[in-house]
C-alpha cells in the first residue's frame, strides 16, 4: 500500500468531539490520537526527503508536536496558567518563542 493509502486510512474521518479540548490525547481506535499524528507526520517527511530538496526540515515543528503530544496551544495555556501568572504580555514582548 502506497503513503497516499497509508495516510488516507490514517485519517479516516470519525466521530471524535473530544479533539477540540483534548487534542492529541484524544481517544481513537482503542489509544490515543497522537501516534496517529506521528504516523501522518512521519509519512508527509518521507515524501517530502524523496523529493530530495531539504523541505523536510520544516516539518520538525510538527514532528515535535506529534512526538511530545503536547500543541502549541497546551503548551501556551500551560505557561499562560503558571509561568506567567494569567498575563499575556509575553506573547506581545517578544519573550515568547512560538
């Protein structure tokens, strides 16, 4: 079966209203969504590496997301509910790395 089935079978739509507020610790298929993620991830690289132009790179954002399972919104929630004591300044200052 070719990536393009792969990825295909990978995203398969499904009645999941829990993604919005768990994201990739969503329940799917007896586990949870984020080796899912990985998996799509992983496949887009593979593509993109056998183009052979270096456009993989620009993935590594996504591949961290999928490896930690943690997105960028948890990750600034988390900060915005500890570190930064409920402000938002540190998105505006220029202090935060997104």
């Amino acid at each position: 079966m070719g990536s393009r089935c792969v990825g295909r079978v990978l995203t398969w739509a499904w009645p999941c209203p829990q993604v919005p507020k768990t994201a990739l610790q969503a329940p799917f298929r007896g586990g949870k969504l984020q080796p899912v993620a990985l998996k799509v991830v992983q496949l887009a690289a593979e593509g993109l590496r056998r183009r052979g132009r270096g456009e993989e790179k620009y993935l590594d954002p996504l591949v961290d997301i999928a490896t930690s399972g943690v997105t960028l919104a948890e990750r600034t929630l988390a900060l915005y509910h500890g570190a930064w004591g409920g402000k938002l300044d540190p998105l505006y200052d220029g202090s935060f790395d997104y």
